[in-house]
C-alpha cells in the first residue's frame, strides 16, 4: 500500500543515516559503487526497526546480515537487510550481488546450531582456501565468497539484531495487519473512524485543484462533493496509518454496501480495536455519506493524482510547497485530544497561510 510505503521511509529518520539512496534489487551493485560512504545499511521496503538503530563499529565486521546456508547452492545474503563494509567491498572489485555465472566459491565452515530451522547458521568462517565449484548463486553468495577469500569478517545478525525488527511482507491483508501492529507500538493513539462522531455541514464552494486533507476517510470526501470536477490532486496527511490506511482501501476499493466494506475490512485486518466511531456498527445502516461520495470516487480513480503520506498536517512545510490553489480540510486537529500541539501553533499556522502567494480555502 502506499500509505505504509511512505510510513517505512519516514520511519528512518529517527536512525540517523547521513543519506539515503533508493533502487530496484537489481541496481544494488551500481547504487554501491556511487556511495561515498565507507559503510552501508541496506534494508529492503518493508522492514521495521522497533528500536534505534546503533551506528556500526567498524572494527566489529566487514558484512553482517541474515546469512542462509542453501546447501548445494552455496549460502545466500538476504536481501531484507544486511550492513557492508563498501570500501572493502570496492577494493576486492565490487564483487556483483546478482550472479549465477561464478565457476568456484570459497568452502565454509558454519555452526552446527542454527537460529531456526536447518539453514540459519549462527556463525561463518572460511574452511580452506581451497574453492569448489558452484555455478548457481543465490542473492550475495558471491560477496559472501569473496569476503571470506579476503580474510574479511563475515557473521549472521545475532539473536538481539534478529528480534530487533519486524518486515512486512506485501500481501494485502498481512501487511495491513503487521503495519497496523508496528505502528501503534510508536504511536498507541492512533485510530481511524470510518464514521464522523460529530456533525459538520462544512463543505468547500471553492473550485481549486489541489485538495489537503486529514486522513478521515468518507468525510474527507464528502467535503469535496460540490467541487471534487476541478481537483486534480489530493494529498492526505495523518499520523495516524489506520487513518491512512482506511482512506487509501476506501478510494481504491469501496462500491457499494458501506457497512459490510468495513465489517470485512476489520475482519480481515484486525483492524476494529483502532474503530473508535461507535460502540455498534449496526450504526451504520443509516449513514447516507458513502454512497453520496460514490461520484466523488470515481473522479478520483479516473483523473486524480493521490498521495497518502504519514505526517502532521499542522507542519507548515505542508502548506509552504504549495504550488496551485488549494483547499484544505484540518477538522479538528488543533483541539483533538491526542495531538501535542501548543496553543500559539495555530496562530502562528494562520499566519503562514496569509503569506502563500496561491489562494487557500480552509475547513475546521
């Protein structure tokens, strides 16, 4: 989903990377050789750290990841997350990633235990220098042979870095449900109401192309029923990835029959102990909204450009990028309970939006 995507990049930022460089699986070689770094952290799109990440010691290891032992196909680096020593790399010519064609490998000796199963060692070291051959590698099976031929440290993750982390995977409904999980652990607050709890006739008369807005589902699109024709681009922030997630499975998914929509979203989800709209669902039988917005949707999925992004839409840097007329939907963050804002912020936000050289229309 896009939503935990754009949650995993900003999930980074408490780690401290001095940079941070993205490419497909098969780049990975070419991206590390344009480093100027002497040491990488590579972690692939859907892994979670629950705690910081410390810096690397550079006298502890030369490549560190989930090392696997394939057998007859030699062992492999799993892609996930590993952490490489990149001037070392270098200097034994970059040895690729992405190799079947390597006619002999370094012989290894590993640990007779394992973390799991038969194929997870918990440590490595050169046998003999003596190579056999193995003609089908799997994913780092030759970084893994030239390293240990050079002498160079090579170890698995141990037991504490393995229980560091979480991935989630990219089937739908699991990495909802694994999202949802490692996202209430920073954030237990965060919820998602697939019904407003007040009443708000408010609705935007203004016909601007870009559409800001809080996360909130069916009312965030319900706001925009009178002028959704002139938008051609949405952008929701929110802080909490329920919320997130919700709106984006709503936009993406929602036909008909909204309660059953959301009875089979919770069941498949988990998703219910983030509900807090109601007590009953049976609530929503008589809730007119959804299908009043169905017109709404399908401008969307035809002609609009949406962006669901984890963040505080209160930040002025929100609202300083703006570069069309833009109407803005805040509801009711500045008094909502479970924001940490202080009393001179809106203030000050109202100030911000006065000096935009692009026209706004705002909802509270």
């Amino acid at each position: 989903m896009d939503c935990v995507r754009d949650y995993f990049y900003q999930s980074l930022m408490p780690h401290g990377f001095h940079s941070t460089s993205v490419c497909d699986k098969e780049q990975i070689d070419l991206t590390l050789r344009e480093l100027k770094t002497s040491h990488a952290v590579v972690i692939e799109e859907g892994m979670f750290f629950k705690n910081n990440l410390m810096p690397p010691k550079h006298t502890d290891y030369d490549l560190v990841g989930h090392i696997l032992d394939r057998k007859e196909k030699y062992y492999e680096l799993h892609r996930q997350h590993f952490i490489i020593n990149v001037e070392k790399w270098k200097e034994l010519r970059a040895p690729a990633f992405i190799t079947q064609e390597v006619g002999s490998v370094t012989e290894v000796k590993r640990s007779q235990d394992n973390f799991h199963d038969d194929y997870t060692p918990t440590w490595i070291e050169t046998k003999n220098v003596q190579n056999i051959k193995k003609t089908k590698l799997r994913h780092g099976g030759h970084v893994i042979s030239e390293f240990l031929k050079a002498g160079l440290r090579v170890r698995p993750f141990d037991k504490e870095e393995r229980s560091s982390k979480n991935f989630v995977y990219y089937d739908e409904s699991e990495q909802i449900s694994n999202a949802l999980s490692i996202a209430q652990l920073s954030r237990p607050n965060s919820f998602y109401y697939p019904k407003a709890t007040s009443y708000n006739e408010k609705i935007f008369w203004r016909c601007y192309p870009t559409y800001v807005s809080v996360a909130n589902g069916v009312e965030s699109l319900y706001k925009i029923k009178n002028v959704y024709p002139w938008i051609n681009e949405i952008i929701f922030y929110d802080v909490s990835l329920p919320a997130l997630i919700f709106t984006e499975l709503l936009i993406k998914k929602y036909t008909k029959d909204y309660k059953s929509f959301v009875q089979e979203y919770e069941k498949e989800t988990g998703a219910s102990q983030y509900n807090k709209s109601y007590d009953s669902i049976d609530c929503l039988d008589d809730y007119t909204n959804p299908e009043e917005i169905l017109p709404v949707l399908e401008h969307i999925r035809k002609n609009v450009k949406v962006q669901y992004c984890f963040g505080d839409i209160t930040r002025t840097s929100v609202i300083e990028e703006l570069q069309t007329d833009t109407l803005i939907n805040l509801s009711n963050v500045f008094q909502y309970k479970f924001n940490i804002l202080r009393a001179h912020e809106q203030e000050y936000w109202n100030r911000k939006i006065e000096e935009l050289s692009v026209k706004t229309e705002i909802l509270t």
